[in-house]
C-alpha cells in the first residue's frame, strides 16, 4: 500500500503519534468489551489541538457492537463538527492485560475514515500496530482502502 511508513519500535515515531498512541491506550482501558475481552482505543487530535478518544462498545446482541475508531469520529462529527481531523492512533490490547497487541482497523472503519476524509476535504494519518509488530503510520485513510465506495457511486 502506498503512503505507509513502518518504525520497529513506538519510539522512532514523531511526539504526536506517541502522545496519541498513549491516550489511545487510556481509551482502550475504559472500553466496555465483555464478550471478546479484546479492548480497543482509539485517539484523535484535530486541527486546534483538541483531543477525542472513543473505545469499543459491545452488546449482547453482537452485530450492534461498535469499535472504537467509528464511536471517536461519530463524536468528533457530533460534537465538533468545524473542525478537522489532523491524526488518529488505534490501539489495543486484552482483558487483563497491560501489553499492546496489534490492531488494524477493520474494513468497515476504513470506509467511515475515507468518508471523514472527503468530509473534510483533508487526509488525515492513521497510525496503528500491525501483526508483523510494526507501526505503522500511513498518510491517508483512503489509501488503506483502495476502490472504496464514495458518496459519488450513488449519483448516476
Ligand atoms: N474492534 C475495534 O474496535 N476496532 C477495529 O478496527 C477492529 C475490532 C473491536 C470490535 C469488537 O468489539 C472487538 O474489537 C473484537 O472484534
């Protein structure tokens, strides 16, 4: 995929992605996760500097869970609708357990990003831990989701 950058270790990244990895952890700790015991966090910082976290959601009834990516951008559109998205930091890790683990964010959270991203007609940076044990900081949601379906696939 284009526009990725890979570091070995989460110190080789840049202050902000570190500060929002961190807050990202604080997230996936308050995430209410019973059923897969796998919480996740995710942070955003937007263009004046204001922070927003969300963290998974889960339900009993399972297809009504919600991850953390979608619960921080319905928040960032809900309440700060003005602003931009400058970056987000997913992270996760297991019930009891203090280590990160990898998280990529899902196919359904990568559409709802590149929507964010034509919203505001500005990429923002994801950064996130992949399952080779690397982060990862790439340039644009949309370039992790190559032939996404957009707003304009319904114009005919
Ligand atoms: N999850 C997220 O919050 N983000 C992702 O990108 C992938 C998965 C959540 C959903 C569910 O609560 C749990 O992780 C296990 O799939």
């Amino acid at each position: 995929m284009k526009n990725i950058q890979t570091f070995k270790h989460l110190d080789d990244l840049d202050t902000e992605s570190k500060y929002l990895v961190h807050k990202a952890k604080d997230a996936a700790h308050i995430a209410y996760a019973p059923y897969s015991k796998f919480h996740v966090g995710a942070a955003v910082i937007l263009d004046d500097g204001t922070l927003v976290t969300g963290s998974n959601q889960e339900n009993s009834s399972y297809p009504l869970s919600m991850c953390a990516e979608r619960v921080v951008l319905y928040t960032v559109a809900t309440q700060y609708p003005a602003r931009k998205i400058m970056k987000m930091a997913v992270v996760a890790h297991r019930k009891n357990h203090k280590e990160l683990v990898p998280a990529t964010s899902c196919g359904a959270c990568r559409q709802v990003m590149s929507e964010f991203e034509e919203r505001q007609e500005q990429a923002f940076e994801v950064v996130m831990h992949s399952a080779s044990d690397e982060w990862l900081k790439c340039t644009s949601a949309q370039d992790m989701l190559p032939y996404a379906f957009k707003r304009n696939n319904l114009i005919d």
